[in-house]
C-alpha cells in the first residue's frame, strides 16, 4: 500500500477528526482512511442541464407570457453584384 502525507492540517480539523476517531473506536489514520474511503466511492450526481437548472432558479419568480410575431416568409438574400 502507499503512504501519504498531508501536512498544513488546520489544527481544528485534526482536532475533529481525533474526536470522530475515538467516537468510532479506531485511530485518526483508520479514519481518515475511512473518510477517504466514503467519500471516493460515491458516485457523482449527474450534471444538471444548463436549461433545467436555469429554469428551476427562475421558477419560483413565475413566468411571463410573451406575445409572438406573425411568421414572415424568408427574404431574399443580397446581392452583391
């Protein structure tokens, strides 16, 4: 197995991860492996669409009911002669 090491460890967080460890019954190395463990296995929530999730943050404002123009035929080109 590999070791590694992970230095500038904010003192409150080795703090919290000490506790949680004895909560748990094992050493703060087995539960940082465990935590790395959880958090590595899960898998990814799929990636919203940018409409949908567009939609969903504007929804709650309501909507808004736009009047359409009438469809025209296509025009000609220019040229440029």
């Amino acid at each position: 197995m590999t070791s590694i090491t992970i230095r500038n460890l904010d003192d409150a967080l080795k703090r919290r991860l000490r506790v949680q460890a004895a909560e748990h019954g094992r050493s703060m190395e087995e539960e940082a492996r465990d935590i790395l463990r959880s958090a590595l296995n899960r898998k990814p929530a799929p990636a919203a669409k940018v409409g949908t999730a567009i939609r969903a943050l504007f929804a709650p404002l309501g909507g808004v009911d736009l009047e359409l123009p009438e469809r025209q035929p296509i025009r000609e080109p220019p040229r440029f002669d």
